[in-house]
C-alpha cells in the first residue's frame, strides 16, 4: 500500500529528495506568508528578504526530513520567528537572548477585504487605529490568533510564551477593541 509521503507526485516527498522543481513550488506557496510575518517584526525590507532567505536554506538543509514534520506552517513560522530574532539580536549588538518581550514593534500588515460587507472602509480604519495601539507583544500574539488563525497552543510553542498569556494577550486586544469601538 502506498502511502502519500512515498508518492513521487508529492511536493514535499519530491522536494525530500532533492527536487528543485518541487523547492520552487515549495518557496511560491510560502514566500509571501513568511515575508509577511517577518516584515511584521523586522519593517526592514532588506532583513525580511535575508531573514526568508535564510528560512528556505534551512528548508534545503532539512529536505530529508519534511516528510516528518505534521505541522508544516507552525515549523516554518517557528524558523522566520527564530531567524527574525537572531537578526534583531546581531543587528542592535545586544544580548544573546532575544524575547518576545524584547522586539519593539510588531506590525500588523493590511488585509484588503473582497467582502465589502464585512466592514465599510471606515470601520476598517477605526479597527487599523485601535490594534495600533496595543503593546507590540499583544498585536503579535492577536494578528496570529486572531488574523492567521493559528491555534492558541500552537502561538505558544512558536513565541516560547504560555498559553494563559496567549489566553490574555487576545482576550486584552478584543477588550480594547471592544471599548475603543463603542466609543
């Protein structure tokens, strides 16, 4: 019986074994989704492309073993987060620790609506200027559960924080948003 990770028509079983066809397949389905969520903790250009760059050499370096890994998005998101780090660490010459505590400004990037319905332009500003003001940590950990959709438990192992401070973090956004709203 043949199973899906010994199907030569699968990307990742080919890109396993050394396919650079399926690696370019691999990189287009991820490039814009990692390069997002790089800018959004990097906003340098030039870090974002090293730091993506840097996430698909290690894609390359472990080929052989993506067959095994049962959460693709949360591997390759924990990689961009890593790398995002390293390169926040090497570039302020600081401590070689960085924390989630530790970055400055988290972005979230503007998501254009087919959906006019869902909220006018103007309710989409209001919501834009709100989440501007919530503390970097608290916009990363809400743009992930909230605008990914990533399970709460799986933002925890990606930020190396627990899950009541995923918990906090996105009940305190949605408690701002709420009363910044009403207003």
């Amino acid at each position: 019986m043949e199973t899906i990770a010994d199907n030569p028509e699968n990307m990742l079983y080919r890109l396993s074994q050394g396919d650079e066809r399926a690696f370019d397949r691999f990189m287009g389905q991820w490039s814009q989704k990692l390069y997002l969520y790089a800018m959004s903790m990097l906003g340098s250009k030039e870090n974002v492309e090293e730091v993506v760059s840097d996430v698909f050499l290690q894609v390359w370096k472990s080929r052989k073993e993506l067959i095994k890994i049962k959460y693709m998005e949360q591997w390759l998101r924990r990689i961009t987060y890593c790398r995002s780090m390293s390169k926040l660490r090497s570039d302020s010459g600081g401590p070689k620790f960085v924390s989630i505590d530790d970055v400055e400004s988290f972005t979230i990037p503007s998501i254009e609506s087919t959906d006019e319905s869902i909220l006018s332009h103007e309710q989409q500003e209001a919501v834009d200027r709100v989440l501007e003001t919530l503390p970097p940590k608290c916009k990363h950990v809400f743009f992930l559960a909230k605008l990914e959709r990533m399970p709460y438990k799986q933002i925890a192992e990606v930020l190396e924080i627990s899950l009541s401070t995923v918990n906090y973090h996105v009940a305190y956004a949605m408690d701002q948003l709420r009363k910044k709203l009403k207003q």
